[in-house]
C-alpha cells in the first residue's frame, strides 16, 4: 500500500465518521477490510450494518468473521433486532471447508514427498513403516 494511502487509512482509524471508514472495506488489503471492520463494531454506528454485512462474503475468513463480530456488537448496542444465525451457519460450514482442504493438500504433498524419496533410492532416509 503506498504510503499516502497508510497515512490516510491512520487518520481514519481515530475518526468518528462512519461513511469515511467504510471506504476502506474495499481495500485490496485483508487487514485494512478487517481492521475497519473492528473499528466500525466500536463505533457502534447502526449505519455500518449494511455494509458489513457485504463483508461478510469477504474471500478472506477473518474478514468476514470480523464483519460478523461487529454486526453482533453493533446489534446489540443499538438493541437491533437481526436474526444472524444463517450467516454464522454459512461462515462456520466455510471454515470446516477450508480445514479439510488444508488436511487434504498436505496429506496430498506427504504422499508425494515419501514417493518421490523411494524413487531416488534413498530407503535409509524413509523408515521401513513408510517404504512400499
């Protein structure tokens, strides 16, 4: 991020206004979406809850689960009535989703390894339980 953009995202971070930090939930960076996220949640604002709620399609996890968060704080400051169950079933479903796949890539990557070092014919590296 250029240094212009840091200094200005800085400034907003002590602001109070909500529509100038909502910008920044389209930032290219994950945690500048994230932070503001958190900061939106702080400030409370029952403004903030249509946008966060966009966030929470975030490609990335920890933005969402943020968003998420903040419209939870924001809600219930505010004693607004959301119904935020389906989306916690959704975020929950994509965070198994990404564990398995995760468990699935390396499991994929140790297979490939241990195959790769009994074609080079190097069996004293591998223990006699893994050869094949």
């Amino acid at each position: 991020m250029k240094t212009f953009q840091k200094l200005q995202f800085h400034y907003y971070m002590f602001t109070q206004n909500t529509l100038q930090l909502v910008n920044f939930l389209h930032s290219p960076s994950y945690k500048i979406r994230r932070l503001t996220a958190l900061k939106l949640g702080q400030l409370k604002d029952i403004n903030a809850i249509p946008f966060l709620l966009k966030k929470l399609n975030d490609p990335v996890l920890k933005v969402a689960e943020t968003a998420l968060y903040a419209i939870e704080v924001i809600a219930k400051a505010n004693s607004y009535p959301i119904d935020l169950q389906e989306k916690k079933q959704v975020l929950k479903k994509r965070k198994e989703a990404i564990r398995k796949f995760r468990l699935l890539e390396n499991f994929k990557f140790e297979k490939e390894g241990w195959a790769n070092m009994s074609r080079k014919g190097n069996a004293n590296q591998i223990p006699k339980w893994l050869q094949f």
